[in-house]
C-alpha cells in the first residue's frame, strides 16, 4: 500500500515539506525522487561574456531542449 507522500507529486510533497520540516519520512521520499528523477543539465558558461549573459543563455537552451522533444 502506498504512503499518502509516495502517491503526492513532488511539487504537492515539496510543498508538505516545507510547511513540515520535521517530517524525516517526507524528506527522504522527497530526495528519494529528486535523486531518482533526472534534472536539467546546462552548459557551464566558458567566458566572462557568458557568465554576463547566463539568463540568456540559459533561455537558448531551454528553446532548444523544446524544439529536439518535438
């Protein structure tokens, strides 16, 4: 049978865990899936430049992530 913290999203179990800090079983299903569940990996700025111009960057690759899923 599945706890009511494995059966919440992890944005609705976040959001438990911030309002109840001291609920060691959330947290540890919480980074159970944040470790399980692939994130965003970006490019390290190479530059000065790049650093300067990170959120678009940034934004660059997030349109092309989104143009390669379609």
């Amino acid at each position: 049978m599945k706890s009511k913290f494995e059966a919440m999203s992890r944005e609705e179990l976040r959001g438990y865990i911030t309002k109840h800090r001291e609920d060691e079983k959330a947290f540890q299903i919480y980074l159970d899936r944040a470790i399980a569940e692939p994130g965003e990996v970006y490019p390290a700025p190479q530059t000065i430049d790049d650093l300067s111009n990170f959120s678009e960057l940034l934004a660059n690759n997030r349109r092309n992530k989104e143009l390669k899923s379609k």
